[in-house]
C-alpha cells in the first residue's frame, strides 16, 4: 500500500485539487484507493460529492476514537473511497495537543483497517498549515507529494516544509521520503516558470543524500490553469467525470501514469485507458 500525504502549508495551490483528481484517476486505472480529507474546510469531501452534515460519521471521529477508519469511508465511485471532513476536525487540532501519542492516531488507524482491508494507495490532503493533523499525516505516509506553484514565494516556503519532513523523518517516521513535487497553476510559456522550475532543479540536485528529498522528482506533467478545474468541485466530480477531454483532466491523466510509473512502469504506455480517456 502506498500511503501518500499531499502537503503544502500556503493555501491555493491546487492541493486539494490535486488531491482529489489524482486519487480518482488511480482509482480510474483500476487501483483501490482511500481518500483522506483532513482539512477542516472539507473541501476534499465536498469535491467528491460527500457533504458531512448531521450524522455522516467523519475522520474527526477516527482522531477523537469513537469509530473506526472502517465506518467513516464512504465508497464515492468505482475503487474509491473518502473519509470526509468538515469544521469539528478543526477541534481535533485542541483536543490533541495534551493526548498522548497524539502524532500516530492516523498512523494506528490505517493499521487497523489494513488488517481486515487492502487498499493500493491512501491519499491524504493535507490542511494548509504544518499543525497536529499534518504531523499525523506525515507520521503515516510514506510518501509526501508537494503541489507547487511555480513563483518565486512558493520557493520560500518550501524550505520550511522540508525542514518539517525531515524533522518528523527523524523522529517519528523513518521510512517517510518526498518522492514528488507537483508543479501546478502553470503557465506555459512563461519564463518564470521556467527559472523557477530551474531553481527547483538545481536545488534538488544539490541536496544532501540524507535529507528525505533527496530522491524527489518534478513529475513532468505540469498541471495547467484550467477553468474546467474549478468548475468540477461544483458539481461533487473528478475532473474525469466533469470533463474527460478538457486540458485539466489530461495533465491529471498523465500524472497519474506517472504516478504509477514510478512502481509498476509496464502499465503505463502510450495506449492506456488513461491517457485515451484524458
């Protein structure tokens, strides 16, 4: 099982965005795939089609322990499953802060509902700040994924979400690395996307072999501005249900086929179901 946080701590940059299409297209291509929304704003759930009003159990349930992962998921489309939010979770960020082994509640929980369960990736979008419920994110991926968009503030804030990485690497999860960066919001033919997308590079390839990014890639399918991405949370859809063959849904498309690629490179190929569909 893949288990991936999508992170960034400075708010629109396609993260839930991202998120959500990117688990929808895994789930697309066949995998079996857990959406965690642990943003307060639920704007995760709401993209989907799950608005967690009255008693629709939420993923603040699982954190204060009164239900388990395995009856908060809601099964939303064919191999995908969402774990909603909305504003209690924001709770949770106060009601931890004195709860021992605080950190790994996320981490314990996906345990759990992978004795009796087998998902092929949990993505977890992650609220636009570095507090207790990113924490429990990171404790429990494996891998981070970052959503950047490419200007000269979002380079400023990278240092310091790395710098979470490695610190809760150090002390709380050793097998978590970034493994992608996410290039998003881009505009084509622009030359400071392309000195940023350098700089990137550059830092990249000067980092330390032991620093949990060391191995990231920028996944070379940009993520282009599209009106079609905006409008698709509207109507509780992937872009893939929204609007198969707009712009969006194929950089969405071939992120996914490289998400795959980096394990399982023989089901990616000019031909698949994917890339036709975007």
């Amino acid at each position: 099982m893949r288990t991936i946080a999508v992170m960034n701590q400075k708010g629109g940059v396609g993260k839930t965005t991202s998120s959500v299409n990117l688990a929808a297209g895994l789930a697309a291509a066949g995998k079996k795939v857990l959406l965690i929304d642990l943003d307060p704003q639920g704007h995760g759930s709401l993209h989907l089609g799950v608005e967690a009003v009255g008693e629709i159990p939420t993923i603040y349930d699982v954190f204060t322990g009164q239900k388990p992962l395995s009856v908060v998921r809601h099964l939303v489309a064919e191999n995908l499953w969402v774990a909603p939010s909305n504003v209690d979770l924001a709770a949770a960020e106060l009601e931890l802060v004195d709860a021992p082994n605080r950190e790994v509640v996320l981490r314990d929980a996906l345990r759990k509902l992978a004795e009796t369960e087998a998902f092929g990736y949990v993505i977890m979008d992650c609220p636009p700040s570095l507090g207790v419920l990113t924490i429990n994110a990171l404790t429990a991926a494996s891998e981070v994924f970052i959503p950047l968009q490419p200007h000269f503030f979002a380079l400023q804030g990278l240092s310091k979400l790395l710098s979470t990485t490695a610190l809760v690497r150090s002390r709380l999860n050793r097998s978590l690395r970034v493994t992608g960066i996410m290039l998003c919001l881009y505009e084509t033919g622009t030359r400071l996307a392309a000195d940023v997308c350098d700089d990137l590079n550059d830092f990249l390839s000067r980092s330390d072999s032991d620093m949990p990014w060391a191995d990231a890639r920028i996944f070379e399918s940009r993520i282009r501005r599209n009106i079609k991405l905006a409008e698709a949370p509207s109507y509780g859809q992937s872009i893939f249900e929204y609007a198969a063959k707009c712009p969006g849904a194929e950089d969405y498309g071939n992120l996914v086929s490289e998400v795959l690629a980096m394990e399982q490179p023989a089901l990616v190929t000019p031909e698949s179901p994917l890339r036709r569909a975007a």
